[in-house]
C-alpha cells in the first residue's frame, strides 16, 4: 500500500515593516496563497536580528527605511549570522542607489510596494530557487546604473577574495599571504569599491555567484 505523498513544508515568512497597515497588507495577501506561512510581522531592524535565529524564516519581506537600524544594516547583519537567508526588499524607493545599495548588501530580491499581488509571489518564488528578482520598476530604474565597465581586480585581489569568501578574518589572511593586516584592509575596501558591494555577505553572495569558490582557480 503506498502512502500518499507529504505536502511541502510551507514557506515561512516573516513581515519586517514599521507601518501596520503595510505589513498587514502583505500578510493579508501571503495568507491567501496555501503553501505560504507567515509566522511573524515585525516593525523594525533590530527586531528580526534579534528573532531571526528563533524564527528560522525562509524569506524575509524587509523595508528599508525604518526607525533605528535600517534595513540595508539588518540585511549585513542577517546574513552574516545566516547566509542561507533570503531577504528581500520591499521599498516604495525606485532610485538605483537605493536598489543598488540593497543588492550589494546581500538582498536577493528588490520588490516596489505598489506593485501588483501576484509579483510579491513571483517574487517570493524567484529567491526561493536562488534567483535574483526585481520587479519591473526596479530592474527599469536599475538598467542605466548597472555598470558592465567595473574595473577588473587584480591578481591579489582575487586571492584575497577567495580567501574572505571563505570566512578567514583579516588577520587569517594577512598570516595566510604574509602581509600586514593594514595591507589586507586595503585590499578588502578596494574590492568592496571596484565590485560595488559594501558588505562581506555580498562579497561571499558575489564569489558564490561568480564561481570564485568553485575548484582551485578564481574566476571572476
């Protein structure tokens, strides 16, 4: 006699926005959909660093401008702590600064407040399968400000990049190559400014992507 298969567990939500009537909104459409959970609405930046642990969520509906830390802070936070993570932004801010900046911090996904129901999740899905998402009006804004031209790393910069990537402290790898940790702090924000991420999840989010740790060679 052959079971009957089990369901998949629900996608777990949590809601991270300091206007009630917003998150509330969000939640109110999640709830509609069978396979969604949403198991906590939050109101601002510190709270989901403190009960990101304890609340194990899959995907996190984070807004970026909220009282005391923001969401591009909480977002480094998170996913130093939990890189497996998916954050995704939902802003009423379309600017390419703004979108940039989040993408850069680590979010997976930049979705504007007024979009339409289904492309939260559209967008929910997309991050899900380990894809970046942004909604029309973000990827239209974006598109101009998305530099192909970066200027490339050089040789030490991508032996330092591999290395950060796989979690070694500046000290780790400055014993690692011989140089002064001075000298790797140097290296590190002269990646950060050439790759335009301001973090140290983007930069592991970026050698993941990139296949920097991927065999023995970087790739970049």
């Amino acid at each position: 006699m052959t079971r009957p298969d089990t369901p998949p567990a629900p996608i777990r939500i949590v809601i991270v926005d300091d206007h009630p009537m917003v998150a509330e909104g969000i939640q109110s459409i999640l709830e509609s959909y069978e396979d969604v959970e949403v198991i906590a609405t939050l109101s601002d930046g510190q709270q989901i660093i403190d009960q990101a642990e304890v609340l194990n969520p899959d995907v996190i509906l984070l807004d970026l401008n909220m009282p005391g830390i923001s969401g591009l802070t909480a977002t480094e936070i998170i996913l130093e702590r939990r890189p497996d993570t998916r954050i995704l932004i939902l802003s009423m801010h379309d600017s390419p600064e703004y979108i940039s900046s989040a993408l850069s911090h680590g979010a997976m996904g930049y979705v504007l407040k007024d979009v339409p129901t289904d492309e939260i999740r559209r967008a929910i899905d997309a991050v899900m399968a380990g894809q970046r998402y942004l909604c029309t009006g973000a990827q239209g804004s974006l598109e101009p400000f998305d530099r192909s031209d970066r200027e490339q790393l050089t040789n030490r910069e991508q032996t330092i990049l591999l290395q950060l990537a796989q979690g070694k402290s500046n000290k780790e790898v400055a014993v690692e190559l011989d140089i002064s940790v001075r000298t790797v702090e140097t290296h590190r924000k002269n990646i950060k400014r050439k790759l335009g991420i301001s973090s140290t999840a983007g930069l592991t989010r970026y050698a993941l992507e990139h296949g920097v740790l991927q065999g023995t060679g970087v790739q970049i």
